[in-house]
C-alpha cells in the first residue's frame, strides 16, 4: 500500500507547509504537497514499476505483461513529472496536472472493479489499489474546489 503511505505523507507534508508559510492558508498547502509529493511520487513510482518491472507489477495484478503496460508507465512518468513541476508552476497548471490525474486514477478503479466483477480477480494489485485510485483524485479535486 505504497500509494496510501505516500497519500498520508502528503497530508504529514501539508501540515508541516502550513506552519512554515501559513499566510497561503491550508487548502493552498494542502493542494501544492498533494500534487507536487503525492502525484509526483505517484508517476514516478508508477513508471518504475510498469516500465521497469512489469513482469512482476502485472503478475500482482493478476495480468499478463504486455507492450500496454511500458506505456502506462511512460504515461504515468508524465503525469508525475506534471506533479513536481506543481512546485513552480500553480493556478491552471495545477488543474492541467489534476485532470489526467483524475481521469487517468478513476478509470483505473473502474477497470479494476470490472476485473473483479468479470474476472473474478481479487489478486492484492487489484483490490487494494482501488483505494487510493478513488481516494487521491477526489481529494485534490475537492481540494480545488475548496480553494
């Protein structure tokens, strides 16, 4: 559950943005550390493990290693790449990087959830993952709107 440790670690970054520079207030902190540590951290993670492990990534899920999975990987570099970037660039570069984000974590769940109602496939890289697929885009999107 690297994903969920890396969504509370946002939380824990948060906190300790606010109390260096609370003029910004919290939703603000709270939007740059998600995005620029949980989504940076998220793609990054991600490409590693798609593009450089994808044998044993997709043998947890309960797929079979394919050419697809090398490009979630260089996709998900992307979105994650968009995430660090979130330090120097805000305002509509923010939502330009929670948009894929969002789209791209969401339509995951689903896909994960149909594997399991189809497929009978309860693997952990399956099940589990549909937490923070649903948890993280609905907090930066609740976030943004927050703000």
């Amino acid at each position: 559950m690297i994903y969920i440790f890396s969504y509370m670690v946002g939380w824990v970054l948060t906190v300790i943005y606010y109390f260096i520079a609370p003029d910004k207030g919290f939703i603000h902190a709270a939007l740059l550390m998600h995005l620029s540590f949980t989504v940076g951290f998220f793609g990054i993670f991600n490409f590693v493990g798609h593009s450089l492990f994808s044998e044993k990534v997709a043998a947890r899920i309960g797929w079979v290693s394919n050419g697809f999975q090398k490009e979630l990987g260089y996709t998900s570099l992307g979105i994650g790449i968009c995430g660090v970037l979130c330090l120097f660039y805000q305002d509509t570069f923010w939502l330009a990087t929670i948009v894929p984000f969002s789209t791209f974590l969401i339509g995951a769940a689903v896909n994960h959830i149909a594997e399991i109602g189809q497929s009978k496939n309860y693997n952990p890289g399956n099940t589990w993952i549909i937490l923070p697929d649903v948890l993280m885009p609905v907090t930066l999107i609740v976030l943004w709107f927050l703000r």
